[in-house]
C-alpha cells in the first residue's frame, strides 16, 4: 500500500454500557460536589502538578465519569494534594477530598482506557 504521509484513524469508542463506572458511583455518594464539575478546566489550569507534569485533574474527571479508570491510580500519585484547584474551581468542587477518596478506592484494572 502507498504511504501518503497519513494514515485512517483509529476508531474510538466509549461503550458506557460495559465501562466500570464504579468509582464515579463512589465519588457521587460519598463527595456530592463532584456531580457539579463542568469540566471547564480552570482546576488544571492552576494546578501545581499540572506545571511539572502531563497529570490533568479536568482530564481525570472526564476519565472517571466515563468509567475509564485503568490509569486513573498512577496520574492521582502525582496530585501534591496543595489545594489550589478547589480555591479556585468556579462550582465549588471539592477537588482535594475527590483526589483524596479516588487515591483511596480500588480500580478495576480491568477496563480499559
Ligand atoms: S475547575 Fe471545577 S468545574 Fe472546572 S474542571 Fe475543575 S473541578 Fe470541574
Ligand atoms: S491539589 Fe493536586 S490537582 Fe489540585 S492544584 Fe494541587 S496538585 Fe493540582
């Protein structure tokens, strides 16, 4: 086959109906500010973390929502848990105590991201 310089992307699927959507179950009970996240973003825009890394807490809660949270327990570690994201999150997310009980929980490693 010709190689034009590109090639057909991949289809990316996310199936709701098999994801394991526990830990966002969690989440909602037990941190009921969670549900109001609108993903906008200013959490990572702030964040201590986000300046040394690639770790987006915006991207995790998309992550976690979806019930795609296989590698979802290694980005957490890198949180220093400093608190700026809930100072300045504009729906009053608690952000640190949803870090704190994500790093907490035990994620099915077998769903796939
Ligand atoms: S700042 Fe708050 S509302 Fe915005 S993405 Fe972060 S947690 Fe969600
Ligand atoms: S608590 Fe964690 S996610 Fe929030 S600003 Fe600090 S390092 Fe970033």
């Amino acid at each position: 086959m010709n190689k034009f310089g590109y090639s057909v992307a991949q289809p990316r699927v996310i199936d709701y109906e098999s994801n394991d959507r526990s830990l966002s179950e969690y989440l909602n009970a037990l941190e009921p500010s969670f549900r109001r996240c609108i993903e906008c973003g200013g959490c990572s825009a702030t964040c201590t973390a986000a300046a040394y890394t690639s770790f987006s807490l915006r991207e995790l809660h998309v992550l976690i929502r979806r019930g795609e949270s296989r590698k979802i327990q290694s980005a957490l570690k890198k949180c220093m848990l400093c608190g700026k994201c809930t100072l300045v999150c504009p729906r009053g997310v608690n952000t640190r105590n949803v870090i704190t009980l994500a790093r907490n929980f035990k994620v099915s490693l077998n769903n796939a991201v």
